[in-house]
C-alpha cells in the first residue's frame, strides 16, 4: 500500500478525505503551524473542514479575530501535520494560506449549523482576558466567520512500520514525487 | 476538575507525565513547531521523552543532522502541541529549545535501548533523497544522539466540554494564570 510514490500519496488524500467525512478520524484534528505575529512559531489543533485533491487544497473554519488569522494575514505560510495512528502515516503538508472572509466566505457559513455557529463570534474575542472562566458569550456571526483556504505547495509524508518509508511530494512538480531518507 | 486555574494546570502536567510514561497517550505524541532554516514555518510529530513540572521542562530525542536541529540552531523558539481527546484538552507550550549533543546528551544515551538507537544515525542523513524506499541503513551512532530540552515560557490551555474554558500561565508569573476566552 506503500511501495511505489503514487501508493503512498494516494493513501494520505484518502485518509484526508477521511478526516472531512468522519469526526473520529484521526486527520478530523491536523495541527496548523503558522509565523505567529510577535515573531514566535505558533501552532494550534483545527478542525479539517474540506480536503479537495485536484486543486490541492484543505479548508479549515475560524474566527476572524483568532491569532492564527492575524499570523496568516502578515504571513501565508503554514504547515499542517497530522498523524494518523490507524495506517501509521504522518502528514506534512506545506501550504500558503489565504483567510476568506465576507461574500468569499459565504457559502461555507450557509453550510455551518446553527448549534456551532456561536463557536465564530465570542465576545469579547478569543484569546482576551477574562476574570472567570465562563465570562464569554457565544454569539454566532456571519462577519466573524473565515475560511482559511490552505494551497499546498509540498507534501512531506512519512509512514512507520517495520521498515520506515518517507517520501516528499512537489506541486511544482505535479506531485510526482521523490524518496527521502527517513 | 478545570474550575480552578491551578487545576487546569494540574491536568495538563498529569497528562504529560502519562504521555512519558505511557506509549498510547495522547500525550505521547506531541506536535514540535519551529521556526524552518527556509522561513517557513515547520511542525512534526515527535515523541515525549520527559516532562519535569519543577523545572518546566520537556525533553524530545532526535538525531542531530534532523531539519529541527538545524531549525533550533538558528532560532531555539518553539511551540509544542497536543490535544488529548481522552480529556478533551489541548495544551500549547512555548519553550526555548537547547540542542544537547555529545557528553550533555551521554546520560540519555546511556538509557536508549538498542533496539531504538538505529532511529538516531541513518545513512544517509534523514531528508536526503534516496532512489527507493528503502536505500537507507540504520546505524546507531551517540554522536548523532541529540536530546531537544524545551525550556517552557508559557502554556496555554483549553479544555473543551459543554463550556469551553481556556487559560495562560507563563513562567514570568510563577505559572499563576489567567482565564481567556475561548
């Protein structure tokens, strides 16, 4: 299932799709690493909301007033890593990130429940803070709402078993990919 | 169990001590961000080797020719992420990350077992390319034993139940804390 190059990426997208698909899927929580803005790394557990091959892209939600959005708006760039403990595969993914908001971000709030619309637009915003641990509301709204629409550009992908076997995939180079030592 | 800052913080090193100590908790695993020797920024999977409250340390093995090094050299700030749905809780850990080789790294070493050293001396080094997937050896060298000791800053915490509480405790304060919105 990981002997040849196109084995080994076919499985990573499936086990992305995966993710989309099913809450319990160990690629549902990737970690989005990101240049925070006081110059530190910053990385935070996320939710996979859209893994789209073709256009090698994966989507993920959040607040426009987060952290990572401000990170992503005076730097794009990103890795996303999941470890996926049932098929032992590692995913880097190397992505430029751009943060859709308002009308370009319309169409996923349509598709966002009402129960979990509050998690994008707590007052005051996420990260201020707060005297007690529950003095927040949820207040769920549309111009609070971004897309963080992440383009890979390389694919870093890691399986462990008996004998380990690491691989490192390239959009400029139409994915063909290429063997790494582990 | 989290309604108290100090309570918060007691969990989360509970948790830690157990990823150490236990090869199938969640804690085991942590997500290592930097900041890449390319400007991008660079997040793996690494295991937990060991987490001292006292001190505020966590310790990662690697092999000294790994990208992390080479990340860690030039800037030794880091985030260090794990979600741990067995409580529902994410933890992110700022550290400063000193790179131990040689006679500082030899009383790790020394606990290393055999069967594990093959993981800190391949051949060729981890990242080169290789013609297939498996023209690579292992070969258990101290001298590529590297131990990655993540002096902890600040550590922030969110524990998801059906209210969210999140909160900060940096090391400039005694750890005390503070609440957050989520």
């Amino acid at each position: 299932m990981t002997d040849t190059l196109a084995d080994l990426l076919d499985l990573a997208w499936q086990r992305l799709a995966l993710g989309v698909a099913d809450r319990n899927a160990p690629a549902r929580y990737p970690v989005l690493a990101t240049l925070g803005a006081d110059g530190w790394p910053a990385a935070r557990t996320v939710v996979l909301r859209a893994a789209q091959r073709i256009a090698g892209v994966l989507e993920i939600h959040t607040d426009t007033r987060s952290a990572k959005v401000a990170s992503l708006h005076a730097d794009p760039r990103a890795e996303i890593v999941i470890w996926d403990p049932a098929v032992a595969l590692q995913m880097r993914l190397r992505a430029e990130v751009a943060v859709l908001t308002g009308s370009a971000a319309a169409p996923a709030w349509a598709d966002v429940p009402d129960v979990a619309r509050g998690n994008y637009g707590s007052l005051p915003a996420p990260g201020t803070p707060i005297p007690t641990p529950l003095a927040y509301e949820k207040a769920g709204e549309a111009g609070r709402f971004a897309v963080l629409r992440a383009q890979i550009v390389a694919i870093d992908l890691l399986h462990i078993g008996p004998a380990h076997r690491r691989a490192r995939f390239r959009r400029a180079d139409g994915w063909t990919g290429e063997w790494l030592a582990p």
